[in-house]
C-alpha cells in the first residue's frame, strides 16, 4: 500500500471546495485538506503547480493533479489510482 494520500487544495468560502470535500467524505475517501488563504505552505503548493498562480480547488495525489474537477473527473481520479471501488 501507497504512503501517498489524497490532497484537496481551496478556501473555506469556495463552494466547489466544499462540494469536493463534502463528496469525498460521503464516498468515505481519506484526504489531506488545505485552506490556501490560511496555510502558507498550501498557497506555495499550489502556486508551483501553476507557475506561480493561485488557483484551486486543486486536487493532488502523487506528482497528479486535476484543477476544479467536476465529480466525473475526480471519480475517474480516483479510480485511476485505487482509491475508489465502484
């Protein structure tokens, strides 16, 4: 089994944030989650994938990442590395 989890970059107040991570819980998938306004070190994350732009939600799973991801994308995502059984 893989040390790697999955990450959710966004803010509080974005609600494609939310949607991703209110569906990750319900889908009972483990991850790291990360406010870019308030944790420096996510802000930098973030902007390294994206020469040096903020732009999130972003989710990351290894040197992978998609950018606001609708819940096709993502599912395929997680598919695709394990971390969803369908």
């Amino acid at each position: 089994m893989s040390d790697q989890k999955l990450k959710l970059y966004g803010a509080d107040w974005c609600l494609k944030s939310s949607n991703i991570r209110n569906y990750l819980q319900s889908i009972w998938v483990e991850f790291d989650d990360f406010n870019v306004e308030t944790n420096k070190d996510a802000e930098k994350a973030v902007r390294d994938l994206y020469n040096g732009e903020l732009k999130f939600p972003t989710v990351v799973y290894g040197t992978d990442f998609l950018k606001n991801p609708s819940l096709s994308e993502l599912d395929k995502f997680l598919e695709k590395y394990g971390l969803r059984e369908l």
